[in-house]
C-alpha cells in the first residue's frame, strides 16, 4: 500500500495544549491502521512563534523526531534546543512541551506508543 501525501488527513489545532498559535498535524496512519498499538503518527509542524503546551503523558510515550527547523524542547520543566536529526523522547509519567524557535518552520515526526 502506498498513501500520496496529498491522501493523508491534515487537521490545524488551535492553542494544542496551552501553547501558542497553530499546529498542523498530518497523520500518516489512521487510528485503525495502528491495531490499537500506537494514538498518534504524524508530521508535526509549527510555525515562528507557536507551540504545543506542557502536558503530561500516562500510560503512553511519545517521541519527536525533529525533522527541519530549530526549537526549544521543555523535558520535566528543563529547556533544551533541539534542530534537524534530533529525538525526543518523554515516557509514561512525564510531561513535555515544544516551540518553533528561529524564522523557519519546526517538522517533526511524533509517534504516541501506548503502554
């Protein structure tokens, strides 16, 4: 099977979690398509100034894969510059947050594994 990225569902998220601005979600695989295994795998893109706000995650992890751009990881209240090739990674009983930082807009892959 092959989906053309002109097939894939893309959904525009104001304020994702507290943040800031818009979010655009472009999920590669529907939830049925993930067998109950996985909520969420998608491109992730957020423009200058936008976020997605702290949250905690229970009973489920979540990686980002940062794609393109240069943003600011908050892991457990601690800040962290992140850019093109880095992973990260918030598991069961953790919290996180993300923001575009510099002109360019931040791509990241994120895929929410369920426990």
């Amino acid at each position: 099977m092959i989906k053309h990225g002109h097939e894939l569902k893309c959904e525009t998220r104001e304020n994702m979690r507290g943040g800031a601005g818009e979010v655009v979600l472009r999920a590669f695989l529907s939830p049925e398509e993930m067998n109950g295994k996985n909520r969420l795998f998608s491109q992730i893109t957020l423009a200058q100034g936008c976020s997605i706000g702290y949250h905690e995650h229970h009973g489920e992890s979540e990686i980002f894969v940062v794609k393109s751009g240069n943003g600011v990881f908050n892991d457990n209240g601690k800040e962290y510059p992140v850019s093109a090739g880095d992973v990260c990674i918030t598991t069961s009983g953790n919290g996180h947050a993300i923001s575009c930082a510099g002109n360019q807009n931040l791509e990241l892959i994120a895929l929410i594994i369920l426990d």
